[in-house]
C-alpha cells in the first residue's frame, strides 16, 4: 500500500510541475536543436555478477537527439547499444576465493542491451542567456523520462551435470527510468 500511495503522489507532482513549466514558456525562447553522439561503459549486476565487477564492463554507444521546445523545457530521445559479460568464477567470496555455489555452477553470462530513452528537461537558469560575464552555456536542471530497452543473454556452464539447465539464450523487454 505505502508503495502505490507513494508512486501515485510522486505521478501528481510530475504532471503538476510538467504542465507548469510547459505553459510557463517566454515568447523569446530558442528552438534549437543538437545531435550528439556517446561513448561510455556497461555492467552487468544480477545472478551471475551479484556485485559490481571491473571485468564485466563491456563499451557503449549511444546516438542522441536533443531540441529545445523553450527556454527552460527540453526534450531529448537517445538510442544506446553496449554489451553485456558476466562469470562465476569472477565472484569473490568471504576468504578471497571463489565461493562454493559460483565454484559449482561456473556460469558465465554474454549478451547485449539496445535501449530507447525519452527525457524530459528543465534548465533552472536561462540556457541561451550569453553576456559579457556568461559566455559559458550552464545550468543545474532537472530531468524525468522513461527507457524502455531489450536485453538478450546467453548463458553456459562448464559443469556438465547442470548445462541442461543453463545452457540457454533469450531476450527481455523490459523499462527503466533514467537516472
């Protein structure tokens, strides 16, 4: 109950402060528009990686567009594209080793992730405001948006007792919220 409660209100104030500063644009605001391109990491953290791991990044790249509806309100879609690596046999356990499950199953997990975002922005300073003083575009914003993405893995084991039951490969859709 709480977490319905608190996911209804958080939906209220959202559309609240949206509707408020979309209406509130200035007759002068800019339209403009930017393409951009990313180059960053991922990483794996579930069943077969259940804390970060340096060995599982894997690159990423994501492709962005960017335009600005007013002064303060923004819109940007992206599209991102990185892989996914995970093994057993990288987990350490209390004593510096591989613990018994991970040394049991030795699974280790590939795959990759494509994801489509939608964000909303809202720039608490004039953005495009250049003077003598400011040449530099800055502002602290705000941002809310919604991702949704597609996940395939493949899984193996080396123990051949339990590859029947994860040797296997397959997809997910799912969707996340930026942060």
């Amino acid at each position: 109950m709480p977490k319905t409660w608190f996911s209804s209100v958080l939906l209220a104030g959202l559309v609240l402060a949206g509707s408020s500063f979309l209406g509130a644009a200035p007759a002068r605001a800019q339209h403009t528009s930017e393409l951009g391109l990313g180059l960053g990491g991922t990483n794996y953290r579930g069943e077969v990686s259940p804390q970060y791991q340096f060995e599982n990044n894997r690159p990423a790249f994501t492709v962005f567009y960017r335009r600005d509806i007013s002064a303060p309100v923004t819109l940007r879609a992206g599209l991102t594209y990185g892989g996914l690596r995970a093994k057993d046999s990288n987990v350490e356990g209390a004593n510096g080793g591989v613990p018994p499950l991970q040394n049991y199953r030795q699974v280790s997990l590939k795959g990759s992730v494509l994801e489509l975002s939608g964000v909303v922005e809202y720039n608490f300073l004039d953005y495009h405001q250049r003077t003598e003083q400011h040449r530099v575009h800055l502002s602290p914003y705000l941002f809310a948006g919604l991702a949704p993405f597609y996940a395939h893995t493949t899984t193996e084991s080396q123990n051949p007792v339990l590859q029947p039951d994860f040797n296997r490969s397959g997809g997910r859709v799912s969707v996340a919220i930026p942060a």
